[in-house]
C-alpha cells in the first residue's frame, strides 16, 4: 500500500460480517470504519470516506435509500459498492442508476471484496495524480481553466454541455454514469430533458473526439462510461 491510508466505510447491519470485513481490510492496510444502519453511517462525515461497502437489505432505510441521499442530498461521488444477498437483474440495474461502482452477492469470499477494492481504490489514485487544470488522456487534454479540448494540439469545439458530459465522464474514468446522474450534473433543475436529449449529445460528443469517441461506451441499461 501506499503511505496514504484510504478510508472506508463498511455500512452492513451483520456485525460479524462487519468485524471480519474489517480485520481483513485493516490487514491490507485500509484505514476502516463501521456503521451498523443507513441512520448511522449518515451521522458520519460521509465525505472523508475514499470508499463505501454498503449492503442494500438493512433496517428502515435500504442501502439503495442511502446511496440515493449521498449521491443527489450531498452530491458525493465517493465509489460505493453494493453487498447483497438478492442475486436478480432488476437489483442490479437499480444498484448502478443510484450511481454504485461494483455490485457483489452474498455469500462472497473477503478475497473477492479485497481484489474489488483494490481495483476501485487504484482507479481514484489515478484521478488523485490527474493536474488540477487539466486531464490528459495520450494527445487529448482537457484543460478545465481554458475550457477547452486539444488532441494532438489542435483545438477541437465543444459546446458547454459536451464539455460538461466529457469533463464528468473522464473525471471519474470506468465509472458508469446514468442519464439522470449525467442529468443531474450537467442540466439545472428547471430545464426538461430527456434521454434522447443525453444520447444526441453523447452521439455528437463521440463524432468530435474522433478516434477517442470510441472511448465513450454505451452500457445498455445502466449509462454511459469513458474506458480506457
């Protein structure tokens, strides 16, 4: 590990499921803490976390409930992965639209959470060493102060809301972003848009970038990603 110590948070109402979770997670040099409800995970500061493992079935609010609160009451993008002991598509797909980054089913082994966490972890370090103005991505930069696009050095013309879909898409690389989130964080409030308004920018969006468009990938029923 690195000398930072990321910080997670495990929100499950099993409490020996917490403590083995966290035995074996502090073993990988994970700094780790515990809430045993939705209620208790939100008197935390949510915001210091680099990661959230939270289990969808608890109490009175659901994991869903709370990732939905964190990702459009506080507007976080903290990766979040969902645990569950309910295995259906329908689950899933609600999962990936509140914004979750990896989803696993119960019974699981602590291996495959550590390696799904490691893998998160790895992608937010990359992000961490992104410049402040700018985000490079081989001869295409993205420079935030100019707001602009260059690949290989030659400007290309974005529109504000192609530049705000890029911006958020390459800012968290590999996530899966759905037409509402991408709504919620491009659109105010008061505009009326709907999906097909979001694919006609991506479409155009993705002819702009020419051999990067490529990189913009569909995931149907879920959202949009930038893959590398």
């Amino acid at each position: 590990m690195e000398e930072k110590k990321y910080k997670l948070l495990i929100v499950d109402d099993e409490e020996d499921l917490c403590e083995i979770l966290q035995f074996n997670l502090e073993g990988e040099g994970f700094d780790t803490d515990v809430a045993y409800s939705a209620e208790e995970a939100l008197k935390k500061d949510i915001k210091s976390f680099n990661l959230i493992i939270l289990d969808v079935m608890m109490g009175q609010m659901s994991g869903f409930k709370l990732a939905e609160k964190i990702r459009k009451e506080m507007h976080l993008t903290i990766p979040i992965i969902f645990v569950t002991a309910k295995n259906t598509e329908n689950d899933m797909l609600t999962g990936f639209n509140l914004g979750g980054d990896d989803y696993i089913t119960k019974p699981f082994s602590v291996k495959e959470v550590i390696v799904r966490v490691k893998a998160i972890i790895k992608r937010s370090k990359k992000q961490d060493t992104i410049s402040q103005s700018s985000i490079y991505v081989d001869d295409m930069e993205l420079n935030f102060e100019k707001r602009s696009l260059q690949i290989k050095n030659k400007e290309v013309q974005l529109t504000k809301k192609e530049f705000e879909i890029l911006a958020l898409l390459l800012k968290s690389k590999g996530r899966i972003f759905s037409r509402e989130e991408i709504f919620n964080n491009v659109w105010d409030d008061s505009t009326i848009v709907t999906d097909r308004t979001i694919d006609v920018h991506i479409t155009r969006l993705r002819k702009k970038l020419g051999k990067y468009g490529k990189n913009i990938r569909s995931k149907p029923g879920y959202g949009y990603t930038f893959e590398i």
